[in-house]
C-alpha cells in the first residue's frame, strides 16, 4: 500500500475557493485605497495652487468642496479596510480643517 507524502522541507499552501476570493477582495480594496489616496492628493494640491496664487477661472469653494468630497470618500475607504483612525491620514496629507468642516457636507 503507498501512501502520498509531501515533499519535505516545503510548505505549499493549499488554497481554496473563499481563501483566493479574499485575497482578491482584499488586493482590491488596496487598489480602490490608494486611487482614492491619489484624488486626495490631486485635490488638495489644486486648492494649495489656488492659495498660492497659480489658478485661476475657478471659485475657492468649489475647490473646498472637491477636497472634502475626496477626503470623505477615502476615509470611508479606509474603514472598509479596517483602518479606523484617521489622525495619521490627516498629518500625512496635511488636510486643513477647514476640508475637515465639510466632511460629508452637500
């Protein structure tokens, strides 16, 4: 009688179904969190360029407006991934409380 041995030394990985649709949910939630990381930095260096002078043919608020809607749904991104407090985004992209003020605001 034989019996199927794996080889020794190795570890292989036997991944089923549910384990291989979770690591792509989770590599797109990554995906989704960092394009939504980027609109944060999009928008908020077009109102850093309004402040300092090099836009034109645009209204402050609206820019305001855009900075927030961006903001907002990156914060909603990251509590999809698990990620619940927002202090280290806030220092890292230097977001101004006035962005801050309309969170959610419409």
């Amino acid at each position: 009688m034989s019996t199927f041995r794996l080889p020794q030394g190795q570890r292989f990985a036997l991944e089923t179904g549910a384990e291989s649709i979770e690591a792509e949910i989770m590599a797109e939630k990554g995906a989704a969190l960092g394009r939504a990381g980027h609109r944060v930095e999009v928008t908020l260096a077009a109102l850093k360029a309004f402040d300092a002078g090099e836009a034109v043919g645009v209204e402050r608020s609206s820019l305001v407006k855009d900075a927030a809607t961006a903001v907002w749904y990156y914060f909603i991104q990251r509590e999809a991934c698990g990620i619940r407090d927002q202090k280290p985004a806030i220092a890292h992209y230097a977001i101004p409380r006035e962005v801050l003020m309309r969170l959610g605001a419409r």
